[in-house]
C-alpha cells in the first residue's frame, strides 16, 4: 500500500481557517476520513 503526501500548510493565527477548512476537506474525502473527523 502506497503512503500519499499532501503538502499544505498548517493552520494558525495568520491562516484564515475557513480557508484551510476549504483546503483539507476534500483531501480528508479522497483518504476516507472525513467522517472520521466530522462525524457524518
């Protein structure tokens, strides 16, 4: 089983998190862990 790396940078105070939220949400949905983290 291969590994997959994203590269995206972490959220902090200079990051607008609505943005980053943007950002990771389809990377979680293509591992599979979207409703690991939100719980649908």
């Amino acid at each position: 089983m291969a590994a997959t790396r994203f590269e995206i940078e972490k959220f902090n105070d200079e990051t607008n998190f609505n943005l980053w939220q943007v950002r990771m949400m389809p990377i979680l949905v293509q591992t599979g862990l979207k409703k690991v983290v939100t719980g649908k």
